[in-house]
C-alpha cells in the first residue's frame, strides 16, 4: 500500500555511518550499529526511528558500493559520524507486501520520467525502513528515494 509518494527535498542530517562491504549483509549491519548506539542515553529510537542504505551503484553492478547511515543528534565516541547533505529526491513510502520492492522502483521510475526529472548519476537510491511499533509486525514501512539532478 502507497502511503506517500512525489518530490522533496531533505534537511541536511547528522549520520552515523557504516561503509558496507560488496557481500556484507544490511540486516547485520543494521543490527550492529544500531547495538553500538542503544547504549548511549540520548538515543531514543522513538525519535531516531529509521536506517538508510544509500546506493551510490545501481542493481547489476558486481562490486557494489553501498552505506548505512543512521541519523544521531550528536558526535559519538567510536562511531563514524558526518553530515549527511540536503537532497532533492523523488520518493515513494510504502507498507505491506502486495508489490514487490522491485515494483515500487518500476513506479518511482515511471513517475519521474512522466515528470521530466533527472536523477543524479552520482547515487542511484536511498532506501529507509522504519521502525515499527511493533517490532513483531512484519509490515514495515520502507521508504524509496531516487536523488534529482536539481
């Protein structure tokens, strides 16, 4: 079910983040940031609510490079932080499983070429999975964002 779709642009936002190795699994990966996080007070994961996998390769690409990035309010001792920057994006917020993850990218694409939009050659996609209330519900909310050339 599509629960928001069209073009924003994000607030640039403070990171922690993990380069992924080309056969590294993102759950893992995901799992184990966020266990270095959890054990310092200020984060809330009703407040940080959400990891991003940005996709600088698209699909097909033997070596692909990829990055988890979870938002943070501050520097954190022994954890990689940065900026992540303001970006224009077309996007697509999704829940349950009646279209594949493949499907919504065939969508996301379809809209932004009817529009007329660019995407950016230098990050192919950024995908957000939110954490749901529930953590024993399946149906997450998944987020796909394609950068735009501005």
């Amino acid at each position: 079910m599509i629960l928001h779709m069209g073009v924003r642009t994000t607030d640039p936002v403070k990171v922690a983040y993990k380069p992924l190795e080309p056969d590294e699994d993102e759950t893992s990966a995901i799992a184990e940031l966020l266990g270095k996080l959890t054990v310092y007070q200020f984060f809330d994961p009703s407040v940080y609510d959400h990891s991003m996998v940005v996709y600088y390769d698209p699909p097909g690409i033997t070596s692909p490079r990829r990055e988890l990035l979870v938002p943070v309010p501050e520097d954190i001792e022994g954890v990689e932080t940065r900026i992540f920057p303001s970006i224009r994006s077309a996007f697509i917020v999704f829940k349950g499983t009646e279209m594949t993850i493949e499907e919504y990218y065939e969508l996301l694409q379809t809209k932004i070429k009817e529009a007329g939009l660019v995407p950016r050659d230098d990050i192919h996609s950024i995908e957000i999975m939110y954490v749901p209330d529930d953590l024993d519900n399946a149906d997450y909310t998944l987020e796909i964002m394609i950068p735009l050339e501005s």
